[in-house]
C-alpha cells in the first residue's frame, strides 16, 4: 500500500530511548546519500534526524521556479542566519540561506554538476591527504552519475542515480558570448567535469534534471518515499528534530547517542542510542556548532557557556571558506530573458512544465560558464595565457597550480540581491573561488535553537581584493567582447563599476535593516579594544568614495571603482565549506582521512564541512562524492569488525 501513502516521517518522541545502528545527524544532500549507501543492508537500522521535513511539493520539483529562495516555508528556506558585521563590506552583513529538509541544499541549488578539475584533488593530496587524490575520489563519481549528455564518455558514470543532461537556451546572446569568451582565448568546451578537459574555458554544464523536467535531488535519487517505504522496517526519518548535543564517554572516545529537540515548539528532550557510529551531515554551519555544544573544539569555545571540554580540537569552526560573487548585469530585451516569464507567456511555460515539461520553467538558471586562472590573465589586455612565462602549460587540469578561481556564470536573470525595477536584464556574475581570507563558527548560547555567530570572510585580506578586482575586470572586458560580437541589441551595463552612482545608492537605501552596515563602536581609551585588529576596515563617508562617470568600459574604471563597487554589492555564492577540515593532525584539522572525528572511534562527519581546501566548482558534486565514500568506510569498518 505504501505508493499511496504518505513520506514515512517520525517525530522526536516517536524515536525517544531506542536504539539504531547509525545515526546520522542531518538529512541533507550528503545524509540522504549515507542514509541510503546505509540502509541497503536489510540487518541494519538508520536513523536519520533533520529540522525539516520530506515536503515534496510541485513547486520543489520545478527545475527553476525551486530556485526562489523568497518562496520560504513552501521550499522550507532557513533564512534566519546572518554573518556578523563585515569589515571588509563596508561592515555590512549578509544573509546566509540554507535549506532545512530532507535533501538540504540539493532541493534549491542550480542542479549543477561540476566535479571540480582533478588539480583539486591533487591540492588535497599535497596536503598529505593521499587517499584523496583525484585517483581515488574519481570512481565515486562515476558511481553517483548517469551522464545522459554524455552517452560515449569513458569518462563519466552512467549508472548512477544522478541523471544528468545539458541544456541550451533558446535565447539569441548565449552565442554572442561563446564569440566573446572564445576572442580572450577560452575554447568552448562540452564536458566540464571530463578530467582531460582544459583548466580553463567555457563551458556547457551539466543539470541534474530528468527526462519530465523536474529538479532531482539528494531526497528524489536516494530517500525517495519509494525507498524509504521500502525500508521502513530498519530506515527511520525523523523530522521536525534536531541535534541538542551527542552524548561522548570520554575515556573511551565513543559516542553513545544524540540529544535531540523538536526544531519548533516544546522544548522537550529526547536521547537516541547509537550500537556502531554517529555521522553527522549538518553542514558547514550545524556541524561545528553541534560539536562545539559537545564539548568538542577549541579549549576556551565552550566552557563559557558551562559545556564542559570533552576533546579539545582548535580547527572546529575555525576555518570557514566560501565563493562570493560581484554581480554584474546588462540590459537587454525582455524576450532575452526570463523577465519574459513576468508577462501573459509566463503562463503558456507553466503549461509546457506541467503538460509536457518543457519550457523555460524546466531549466536551471544557469546553462553555461566560464572558468579561468586569475594568474593566466594578462593584466593589460585582459587575454587568456595558454602558457606562463617559463612555458608551462596553463590548462593541465591535473595540476594544483592551475586550478582556475574565477567563475563567470551567464544567467538571462538579475543577480543583484534587490532588483533594479523598470530594467530587464542578463547577467555576468564573476565568483572569487579560491579565497585565502577564513571565517569562524562560534556558540552563541548553548541553547542549539540559537544561530552560531558566523565571522564571514569576504574582501578579507588583500589577495582576495585584488582577485576579485581582476575578476571584475576581465568580466567588463568580456562584457566589452559581448557588446561588439554582432549581438543586434546594444546589452549596455545596467550595473556594474564606474556608472553613475545614483542607482548603486537607491539600491543601498533600498536594503532591510539587517544589511546595513553597523558604524566601527568606539573603545574607552586604554582598553584592550583600541589594540589594533588584523582586519581591513572600509571608510563609509561617501565624500572618500570614488565618484564615477556613466559608462566606464574595463580599460578605463580604475581599482578604486571596482574596489568601491565590490564592498557594496557582492554576496555570497552559499557554497560554506571547511569548517570541520580533513586533516592529518588533529591540531589543524577535525578528521582524518577516515572522515572520524580526532579522539572518537565512532564518530564521523560528511558534509562540506570536511573539505580540507574548497574546490572551484559548485559543491553538490563533491559532497555527494564525500558522503558516497563516508558509506563506504562506515561498511568496510563494520565488515571487518564482523569477520574479527
């Protein structure tokens, strides 16, 4: 009877005192995968324990209208997490979206698949991480994929639960922009994550979308109600739960179970046993603060709020990373884009999705992208460098030294946070991917409802300011390409560095109360306050800011524009990561190549939180790779305890 039945979801009380196999904390894109990898063997139970719920609705399965983070509770959009003030963003905040529900990120991203090159890995593993070389990492790949756009490829899985297809807009500018990327020396290319494939180009992508044009996520490829009503038996899903704090013997190392919570509501607790592992799957921002309220991290990070140090680890929370981006858009026409969804065709493509899906609601936001080096751009012309000075090949993606930071996507749609009314617009949207700068995840409260606070690394060292500076740049120059291609419209800037400054200050006045910057506060003189912070803080008197003409073009903006521009508007791309990193040593890293928790047998994590460096590409693919892999050495751990 179970096709007719509703997604099997347990509450909190439902689960109280027993005992699983496994539990995994957080029902994410990577937990699903682990729950799933798990739950295959019928004589094992799981629990899986998420804030959110299965909602699996129309809406969620729209490739572009599930997009739409303003759509909140429909899509279960967690949008109360902020950074804390951001000194080198002119001290603004920015919000930290997230997505609290079984599948997690994977039911609102752009369902874009991109493995990162192979000289990412090879950053990983000259980090002394040798079981994560691309080598190793590439067969869970393969295993996760089924490269439908890609029927020949030797390369690339083709029995994997991801079905994966590319797709062309029907739009006239995406061939005008290939001429354009093609005239600064990128090849256009067709398979991105194809580990011969340049470091650098531009690049069709592939969506995890399928045959019915519907989004396909964590929770429709692997905790499906097909498969979780199959399992029932030994696979729990408790939802509208969280993660209070795991309950650890110290002197063995062992995690004997979970403290949980309703997410809303009672404020009751409830304990879960755990017989083999813990394996938490919360994120870049859950999982540190839920080993912080277990007495797990740096020394002094819990015992403020009276949680006594279990094990001390510095590196928890201590290192968080992101891409952030620097909209840039141009003005074209209406039927260029999808403003084009606004008018009375808006409707005619809700008929093509349900009847047929079809039309631009079956899409995702972004079909195309450009990925370059920042170090193989010549500064003065703006052009691609196939070669260094020295002769060195610039587009050996095996390399770590290539791995490009800069990704320019193309998008028929604003990008800007608060749209520009009366304009209709494409985007250039350059995204900083290799930042130096670090954040932190710290408790706030030890109450777990709380929000960690959240120190956000943007523009926060002068490396970062100048790549991003030249990533704006090379975006101009290839907006400046795209203007002389032979597009028939003119796609002048509508916002971008050295225009006139009256619609960047509109948009700025336009913004809640939560962005705004918040003034430097003033020390008493002599305290320890006014010692000096290594930090870059921003002028905010608009008189020191530079005051541009209409219309600079890449030759003429000076840094100064491109630096002010920057601070105002850029934001993050919501690619956290690293905030639990893989490492070696427990003193600058949380686990080790096993994914276990330093000083715990039976503890691990899989999510992005582990990446020892970030990757330069969208995070879906690799996380899921972790999680695929986490399963993995959870089963050998078990087979071979058995065979002992």
């Amino acid at each position: 009877m179970w096709p007719f039945s509703s997604y099997p979801e347990y509450s909190p009380s439902q689960v109280d005192g027993k005992t699983y196999d496994y539990v995994i904390v957080g029902g994410g894109t990577a937990g699903c995968v682990v729950a799933s990898r798990l739950s295959e063997d019928r004589d094992i139970s799981v629990l899986v324990i998420d804030k959110g719920h299965a909602k699996d609705n129309i809406i969620s399965r729209m490739p572009l209208l599930s997009q739409n983070f303003l759509l909140g509770e429909t899509l279960q959009v967690q949008s109360s997490r902020w950074s804390e003030t951001m000194p080198g963003a002119n001290r603004r905040r920015t919000r930290l979206w997230a997505v609290e529900g079984i599948g997690g990120a994977s039911r609102i991203n752009a369902m874009l698949w991109t493995r990162g090159i192979p000289g990412d890995y090879a950053a990983w593993s000259e980090m002394g991480l040798n079981d994560w070389s691309y080598e190793k990492v590439e067969p869970y790949f393969r295993k996760i994929e089924n490269a439908i756009a890609h029927p020949e490829s030797k390369s690339r899985g083709h029995e994997g639960p991801i079905e994966l297809r590319q797709f062309k807009y029907s739009f006239t500018w995406p061939t005008y922009l290939e001429k354009a990327a093609q005239k600064l020396g990128l090849y256009l290319e067709g398979d991105i994550n194809d580990p011969a494939t340049p470091a650098m180009g531009h690049f069709n992508l592939d969506s995890a979308i399928d045959k019915h044009g519907c989004r396909i996520s964590a929770l429709t490829a692997y905790l499906s109600k097909t498969v979780t009503s199959q399992r029932r038996d030994h696979l729990t899903i408790c939802t509208g739960a969280m993660a209070a704090r795991l309950e650890v013997d110290a002197q063995t190392g062992i995690v004997t179970g979970v403290h949980i919570r309703n997410s809303k509501g009672s404020s009751n607790e409830f304990f879960v046993k755990a017989r083999r592992e813990v394996i938490v799957c919360s994120g870049a921002a859950c999982t540190p603060q839920l080993l912080l309220l277990s007495g797990i991290g740096p020394a002094d990070s819990s015992e403020k709020f009276g949680i006594s140090l279990v094990k001390e680890l510095p590196a928890v929370g201590a290192t968080l990373s992101d891409h952030y981006s620097v909209p840039i858009t141009l003005e074209i026409p209406r039927r260029e884009t999808f403003y084009l969804l606004e008018t009375i065709w808006g409707i005619w493509h809700i008929l093509l999705w349900l009847l047929f899906g079809k039309g631009l609601f079956s899409l995702t936001s972004v079909s195309t992208s450009l990925f370059v080096r920042s170090g193989a751009i010549d500064k003065n012309t703006m052009q691609v460098k196939h070669h260094d000075e020295e002769g060195h090949d610039n587009l050996n993606a095996s390399l770590s030294r290539n791995v490009p930071d800069i990704e320019i996507m193309a998008m028929p749609t604003n990008t800007v946070e608060r749209a520009i009314k009366g304009l209709t617009v494409m985007s250039l949207y350059p995204t900083f991917l290799q930042p130096r700068g670090s954040g932190r995840v710290e408790l706030v409260s030890s109450d777990p409802l709380v929000q960690p606070r959240i120190i956000y690394p943007m523009l926060s060292n002068e490396h970062d300011i100048a790549s991003v500076r030249l990533a704006v740049r090379f975006t101009m120059r290839l907006a400046d390409e795209f203007q002389h291609s032979g597009y028939p419209y003119p796609a002048k800037f509508a916002f971008a560095p050295g225009l006139n400054l009256s619609m960047l200050e509109e948009y700025e006045k336009a913004a809640p109360a939560e962005y705004l910057p918040v003034p430097v506060p003033v020390a008493p003189l002599g305290s320890d306050a006014q010692k000096p912070q290594v930090v870059l803080e921003v002028k905010q008197d608009a008189a020191v800011r530079p005051r541009s003409r209409e219309n600079k073009t890449w030759r003429d903006v000076t840094d100064d524009e491109i630096d002010d521009y920057s601070r105002r508007v850029c934001q993050t791309s919501l690619h956290f990561a690293s905030t639990c990193p893989m490492s070696n040593d427990e003193k600058s890293g949380v686990v080790d190549q096993q994914l276990r928790v330093h000083g715990f047998s039976n503890l691990r994590i899989a999510d992005t939180s582990v990446f020892p460096k970030i990757p330069s590409c969208h995070t879906m693919a690799p996380v899921m790779m972790v999680a695929e892999r986490c399963a993995d050495l959870v089963k050998a751990t078990w087979k071979g305890k058995k065979s002992q």
